[in-house]
C-alpha cells in the first residue's frame, strides 16, 4: 500500500466524521422524521445544487462512465453531455409545485407524495418495494466502485478496501441522517470539481497535449475519434435511448425527487438550477474526456472500469493521487448516503408506520430504527458487492432504468394531470415494471433502443387505459407560495 496516497484519504474520511458530528449536534428540535430524512426543509441553493448533483453523479459517472469512454472513444464523451440537462429538468419539472405540496401534506419521503395523491394502499406497497429491490442493485454497484478504486489506486485488497469504505458510509449515514448527508455532498462536490481538473490537466499533460492526445487515440483506434465508436455502437436509436435513461428518465428517480422536497424557498431552486447544471456539465466533461483520452496513456486495460484509478498512479505524484482519491470517493459516498437514506425512509415511514401508526410520536423508538435500519442495509450491501462484475456501468443503468419505469409516470401525470388516478398509476407501474424487467433480463433491444423506451411508452399507455377504470383522486392545487 502506498502511505503517501492513503494518508490523504484518511485525512478525508476523518473530515467527512467530523462533519456528521457537527450535523448530530445541529439537528432542530421538531417532528424527528421531517428531521432525520429532510434536515427540517432547511437547504438552501448552494447546497441543494452539490446534494442534487452528487446525488445523481456516482461511481458510474466516475468510474463506469470514464471506463466506457476508455473503450469507445471521444464519441463517448460526446453521449455523456447528454446528461447536462438532468438538474434542470428535476428542478424545473417538479419544482416548486412539489415542495408546496409535501409542506401541505407533511410528506417525508416520495412514497408519502404518491398517496397524498392516490390514497391507494396497494400503490404505495408497489412502489416501495420496487425501490428496494432497485437501491439494492444501485447501491451494491456503488459499494463495487468504492473498494476497486481503493484496490486500484491505493492497493488495498478489495475486501479489505470494502469493509473501510462501506463501514464508513453506513455508519456517518446512519447517525448524521440527512444533514450529515447534505452537508457532506457539499464538501463533497467541491471535491469533484478540483479533482476532475487536477487529472484532467494531468492526463492532456501526459499525453503531450489534447492535439497528440488524439492524434495516438486515431493511431489506436481510427473509431476512437468517431461520434459513433468502435463498432458503430453509438446509434441515432442508442442516441436517444441514452437520453431518456439518463436525462428525462431522471425525473422519476426517488432519491433525487426527494431533494426537491428537501429545500427551504424559491431562491435556493433558482440558484440550485443554475449552479447545479453549471457543475454537471464541469464534471460530465472532466471525467469522461480523461477516460478517452487515457487510452493513449495506459492502452492495454483488461477492465476498463480501472482506467481512473489506474491514471491517478500513473499521471499524479502520490500525494496528489491521494489527494484527488477523494474525488471518485466523493461521488460515490454521496450517492449511496441518499439511497441509503432512502431506503430507511421507505421501510420505516412507508411500510412500518403504515402497519403500526401508533408508533408516529415514539421518537424514541423511530430514531433507533432508523439509526439501526440504514446500518443494516449498509453491512447487508457490503455482502451484495462482495463478488463484482468487471463493468459496473450497464448493472447502475439497469438499476436506474427500472426506478424510471416505475415512478416517472405517477409522479408527474400525478402532478400536473388532475384526472390521473389509483387504477392508471398502479398499471402503469406494474406494465412498466414488468416490461423493462422482461426486455432487460433477456437482453432484447426492440428496433434497436435500450429496453427504458418502450418501457415508459408501455406504461404511459397503460398508466392512460387503467385510468379509464378508476376513480379520480384529485389532489387539491397548490395555491400556496414558497417565499
């Protein structure tokens, strides 16, 4: 192991412990759900924009992303700039409408917004098991990425490097909840960013420069310069597939439509917006440009989803590897610190509360469920990544793809169509559940598009039949103003 690299990423983890102590002893007095799963609604626009965009930018965006573009090309690069939308289009679809109405219905998780607009039991049992299953798959993938970029770059044995990172995780998730998890995506995403420019700068300086950079990726490979990629893989069909997944599809995603509920008025989600589609677009670039272009640096990788880690030892003096470790760690921890968290809203507030509603005022006992709930699933997930595949990414996209095929048409036809209903939400979940789930596990691509878009096209028309059967639910408008 290289002590140079590891001392500044203990440095790290110690910050990151001591901002989840700083967070315990800022927790407010109040409703202890609203507190533990929400930090009170209390984020304002800086901090809504790093925790939105760590949130959704991951391992796979640090080490799955950067690997693909290793393997095909600068047309890579090109496909992840579809992602720059995905704040915007998060804020601005939900928005302010959302947070208005779960300060209305007191809603803590995004389950709670569902039935105070389908009063439907059987709804809100569906989809907090659909969300279970899928964090599962998301965060294992996350845990995968974790401990191989400790096992790559610092060269701590992979099972050694996931108890340290996972035991760190669940236990800061765990005790600090979600302010510890906020403040920390904040520091976090200023980690990002100075780390995507200190490699970058690196890899282009190894190379000899962008222009030699590409001239040896044409050398390599005349497809590695391509918009299309080696094989052709990069489709108009994989094009818009790819947009849908990973830009659009975004809306329907739990633990980002949780944090547009999460913020204190109007202000923080303008400048959440701004600031937020700003660092998704520094980062996306950043990451997936070094993958591309560290194939000229390091061309001979059995498992792509090393690229990152592997460059770090390659283009960084130890201490600026270790140093820039923390970037990679970063996305990755802030990601599974809201699924994590999530997760134990869900099976505590969703299900257990809808069992037992007596146990509403039981602080006591809520807090050391939830405490004990997140724990658990983090040392269960440790158990779920023990045996990794080589490329995380395609397992991160089918996790998020079945997320997608779930919630995207509940939440927002439930929104913004007064006449949706139980009957249409419920088909739609199952039809879009059961088809992605068919069309993935079989590996069927119909007229060449990734199984997410005939998925939500079948739900959607089937979210549209099953309204014909059931009775609307309206959800009063939200009349109401966030100052």
């Amino acid at each position: 192991m290289e002590a140079e690299i590891i001392l500044p990423l203990l440095a790290y983890l110690v910050l990151i412990a001591g901002l989840s102590v700083f967070a315990v002893r800022k927790q407010r007095q109040g409703n202890f759900l609203t507190e533990y799963f929400l930090g009170n609604r209390s984020m304002g626009g800086f901090v809504l924009a790093m925790t939105l965009t760590t949130t959704y930018i991951s391992a796979s965006s640090f080490i799955g992303g950067p690997g693909a573009a290793y393997k095909y090309g600068l047309g890579w690069v090109l496909l992840s700039m579809i992602q720059v939308p995905a704040v915007w289009l998060s804020l601005g679809v939900l928005g302010k409408k959302f947070a208005i109405l779960a300060r209305r219905y007191n809603a803590v998780t995004l389950n709670d917004m569902l039935y105070a607009r389908y009063r439907s039991p059987l709804l809100i049992w569906l989809a907090s098991l659909s969300l279970l299953v899928a964090f599962i798959g998301a965060m294992t993938v996350q845990f995968i990425g974790g401990a191989r970029l400790l096992e790559t770059a610092a060269g701590i044995p992979y099972d050694t490097g996931l108890l340290i990172f996972g035991g760190t995780i669940a236990l800061y998730t765990a005790f600090g909840g979600f302010r510890a998890s906020v403040l920390n995506d904040a520091m976090q995403g200023l980690v990002m960013l100075i780390g995507t420019f200190l490699l970058l700068f690196a890899v282009i300086h190894a190379a000899g420069g962008l222009d030699v950079a590409v001239t040896k990726l044409r050398a390599i490979d005349p497809q590695l310069v391509e918009p299309q990629g080696p094989g052709g893989i990069i489709t108009p069909t994989f094009l818009s597939s790819f947009a849908v997944l990973v830009c659009f599809g975004v809306i329907g995603l739990p633990h980002t439509a949780v944090r547009c509920i999460s913020y204190k008025d109007s202000k923080a989600v303008h400048r959440g917006i701004i600031i937020g589609t700003i660092v998704v677009a520094l980062l996306m670039l950043g990451m997936h440009l070094a993958g591309a272009l560290g194939r000229t640096i390091v061309p001979n990788l059995s498992v792509p989803d090393r690229v990152i880690p592997v460059l770090m030892i390659t283009v960084l003096p130890p201490i600026a590897a270790g140093i820039f470790l923390a970037a990679p760690m970063a996305a990755i921890m802030s990601t599974i610190n809201a699924q994590l968290l999530q997760s134990s809203a869900t099976l505590i507030k969703d299900l257990y509360l809808r069992i037992a509603p007596h146990q509403m005022e039981n602080e006591t006992l809520l807090r050391a469920l939830s405490g004990g709930i997140t724990f658990v699933l983090g040392a269960l997930l440790l158990l779920a990544a023990w045996n990794p595949p080589d490329m995380i990414i395609w397992l991160n996209l089918l996790a998020f793809g079945g997320l997608e095929a779930v919630f995207l048409w509940p939440l927002v036809l439930g929104l913004y169509w007064e006449k949706a209903n139980a009957a249409g939400a419920i088909s739609g979940m199952v039809c879009g559940a059961a088809c992605y789930t068919l069309l993935a596990s079989l590996n069927v691509q119909l007229w060449g598009f990734h199984p997410i878009v005939p998925s939500l096209i079948i739900s959607l028309l089937a979210f549209l039949a099953g309204n014909l059967f059931g009775r609307a639910s309206h959800l009063s408008d939200a009349t109401t103003t966030l100052k």
